[in-house]
C-alpha cells in the first residue's frame, strides 16, 4: 500500500519546501497538465527538472498532457521513477510503455473515468501499474466518483497474477481510501487531503493505516 501525495494542491511557488512536508510519503504525484488534454495549466520538464534536485522521494509523473510518445521519455531520462501517460492520449502507447521502460522508468497508463479497462488490456506485460482516475483530470479538490469501483474490479481480475500495481487518483480520502483499497488499488494519490490536512505527514500515516486494514 503505497500513499502518493500530489503537490498539485501544494502552495506551487515553494514547490521545494512542500515537498519536504511530506517525508513519510512513498512518492511524490506530480501532476503535468498541458491545457489541451485538460482544461488546466500546471508545471512542466523544467520544474520538475529542478525539483529532482531537491527531493529523494521517487517522483510518480502523471502526464495529462497530448502527445505523450514525444513528451514522457522526457520525464523518464529526467530521472522519474514513474511515469504514467494517458491512453486516450498516446499514438503508439504499446511502443511509449517499452521506452520508459528502456529509460529506466516504470511504466505506467492512465485511464479516465469512462475509458473502459479492456482498453489496456492487451498491453498489461508493458506496464508495472495503471492509473484509474477516480475524478474527470484537470483538477485538485473535486469528488470522488464511485462508478469507478467496479472497474477497479475488473482490473484486478485481468491482471490476475502478474505484477502490476493499480493506482487511484481524484478524491481520495479517510472517507473514500477504504473502498478503493477493498476493490483492489494499492496505489493511492491524495491531493487535497494531505495538503489541507494540518499535519501532512500524520495524514499520510492515516491514510495509509485505513489502506492496509
Ligand atoms: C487531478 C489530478 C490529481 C489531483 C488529486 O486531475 O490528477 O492528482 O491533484 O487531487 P485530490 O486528491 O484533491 O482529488
Ligand atoms: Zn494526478
């Protein structure tokens, strides 16, 4: 059970100093938002070039941004550990997997709330963990949408015995962790829970109990 905050939600401009509020954490979720994939604008290479710089925590890359098969290996030769493109973004995404992974990253894929699970299905050998959003991207804050539990379901089955963790980002939460964890995830990116939270790293601690019972 691994608990990945997402700085999305941190105070941006002190990027270095947020990130080491957080040192209990198993990595750090790094949301990359182009403003085309989503309607939002976040951060890019050059930020989390120099962010690289200032954290030993493994960086989680979620690139929801078009034209991933150009931009990801980027991230990959950054240095991040993990790096998650979007399915319904990706040209060649079977390519894009094995290249992360020439790289030295993890590779990861990403699907949205409607992107049906079959969609990764042929290339589960290419990937060592998929993304489910369990929000529409684009934004910290929003709620949670449990439509997404039985797809976390049917995941786990079609992964079967092989190696590969699933993630769950967008609402996640003391209220919500538990049900993702029962359905399946191991994976879990906590954006405004953690940085609202008065204490970061107690939230972790928390989240991370609930995940494991
Ligand atoms: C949303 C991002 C998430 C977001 C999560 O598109 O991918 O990582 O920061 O934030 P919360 O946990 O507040 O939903
Ligand atoms: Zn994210």
């Amino acid at each position: 059970m691994k608990i990945t905050p997402s700085i999305l939600n941190a105070d941006l401009a002190n990027l270095a100093s947020e990130v080491g509020r957080i040192s209990n954490a198993d990595m750090v979720h790094v949301d990359v938002m182009d403003g085309h994939f989503v309607p939002n604008l976040s951060i890019g290479l050059p930020v989390v070039e120099s962010l690289l710089k200032h954290t030993d925590l493994p960086l989680d890359m979620h690139l929801m941004i078009e034209s991933p098969d150009v931009w990801a290996p980027q991230y990959a030769e950054a240095g991040a550990q993990s790096v998650t493109f979007h399915i319904e973004a990706a040209r060649a995404p079977v390519r894009l997997a094995r290249e992360l992974r020439r790289l030295g990253a993890r590779s990861s894929a990403a699907l949205n709330p409607a992107t049906p699970v079959e969609s990764v299905a042929t290339m589960l050998d290419e990937v060592d963990m998929v993304l489910l959003m369990t929000v529409e991207p684009g934004f910290g804050g929003q709620k949670f949408l449990d439509l997404v539990l039985p797809k976390i379901r049917q995941l786990r089955k079609l992964i079967g015995s092989r190696d590969i963790s699933v993630q769950v980002d967008g609402g996640v939460s003391t209220e919500t962790i538990e049900r993702c964890a029962e359905a399946g995830a191991d994976v879990f990116v906590a954006g405004s829970a953690v940085y609202r939270a008065e204490d970061p790293n107690a939230m972790v601690d928390e989240l991370r109990a609930l995940a494991v019972r």
